[in-house]
C-alpha cells in the first residue's frame, strides 16, 4: 500500500518527467495543427500529383501504428546515417501521426462551408487566399473544434509510447522507479493518477472553448443539450413506470 515516504521520494522524478510529457505533447500538438492544415489544404488542390502524395500519406500514417512509426525514426533512421536524439525523434513522430488525422478534420471542416460562400466571395473578385482566411477557415474552425480537442487530450497519452525510444517522459520515469525498487503498484497508480491530472483540465479547456465560441448555437444544435457528465448520469437514473 501506499505511504506517505513513498510518494514523497518517487513525486520528483515523476513530476519531471510528466513536465517533458507536457512540452512534447503541447508543441507535437501545435506543429501538428500547422501541418495538417498545410495537408488538408493540398488533399483539395487542383493539382493531381499533389493530391494523390498527400493521400498517400495520409494514408500510410493513419494504415500504420505511431508506435511503429517511433521505432522507424529513432531505430530505424540511424541506419541511413539520419541520427536524431529521443527527444527530437519523439517530436516528429507524434507531429507526423497527428498531423494526418488533422488533415482530414481540416478538409471536411471546409468542405462543410456551404458552396454558396465560396462563389458569392469570388463574385466580389476576392483571392483565394485572402477567401480562405477571412470566411472560410474561421468558420471551419468551428465545426472542427470538438474534434481538435479530442486530439489534444488524446495525444497526452499518446505521448505514453515516446518512452520506448528511452526518453524521460512519465511512463519511462515510472518504469525506471518501478524496476528499481518493485514497486510497482504504487509506483505506476502514482503514474496513473499524473496522467489524469493532465488530461482531465486538457478535456474542462476543451469543453470551455466551445462554451465561449457557444459551438452548439452556431452549428444549428440546441442550446440546452446535456453535456457529456449530465449524459453519463442520465444513464443511471432509474426509470419511471
């Protein structure tokens, strides 16, 4: 069972490692967004070859596991003479996964804009550029934030995997402790609890963002709909007869 020496000596290193856990996860999840919506831009263009490498990539990313994917550029790379340090390696790897899953958010988040916006915009004589980032990407954010917001708290424990290419984030700090001193139970509920305590003000920021940008309103969905803990315990009510 737990004591109170216990979480005393292992919170430190944890809490370490947790922080790098935070760094990668935030700035893989902040490139990723540039990145996705560079390819969710190029998965509409006119030009096939384009198109058809974009796909492809997508593709081979979403067809493949991330944790595969970080065992390929830390492991794998070296082997060409490309030799990356953990940290970086873990960088690429979560920005490479996620980057292909927010193209395609960014796509149909814009292929939702009614097509009558895009043609009363280029009546005016407005450039595509300038359509894009006035009417047309501000609105799609809108649709698309519940779905980055999943992406965000999920790439926090994503990030999980990155400690198998020895980087010191949370899990590979746990498991250092526990190998060390058997621990175990202690050692990765501790990791556990970490974990929670990441993900779940990730999840409240998420929600608040849409209450502020009133996401359900402008999306044509009742104001009033329960949210997702109202839902939860719904469930549970006993049913009138």
């Amino acid at each position: 069972m737990f004591s109170l020496d216990d979480m005393i000596a292992f919170l430190p290193p944890l809490l370490q490692g947790a922080w790098l856990t935070i760094v990668v996860s935030v700035l893989s999840f902040v490139l990723a967004l540039v990145v996705g919506l560079l390819l969710g831009i190029a998965r509409m263009s006119r030009l096939a070859p384009l198109r058809l490498v974009t796909a492809f990539y997508i593709q081979v990313i979403r067809g493949t596991p991330l944790l595969l994917q970080l065992f390929f550029i830390y492991y794998v790379l070296p082997y060409q003479g490309i030799v990356l340090s953990p940290f970086v390696s873990a960088i690429i790897g979560l920005t490479a996964n996620y980057a292909a899953y927010m193209a395609e958010i960014f796509r149909s988040g814009i292929q939702a804009i009614p097509k009558g916006q895009w043609e009363a915009a280029a009546a005016t004589g407005m450039s595509k550029r300038l359509l894009m980032r006035r009417i047309i990407l501000p609105q799609a954010l809108r649709i698309i934030i519940p779905s980055l917001g999943n992406n965000f708290v999920s790439i926090f424990k994503d990030s999980a995997l990155v400690s198998v290419i020895t980087m010191r984030d949370l899990m590979f700090s746990g498991q250092l402790l526990a190998s060390a001193t058997f621990k175990h139970f202690e050692i990765y509920a501790m990791v556990a609890a970490i974990y929670l305590a990441i993900s779940y003000p990730a999840a409240m920021l998420v929600e608040w963002i849409e209450r502020k940008l009133e996401i359900g309103r402008r999306l044509g969905v009742e104001p009033d709909r329960p949210t997702a803990s109202r839902r939860f315990l719904r469930m549970w009510r006993p049913v009138r007869t």
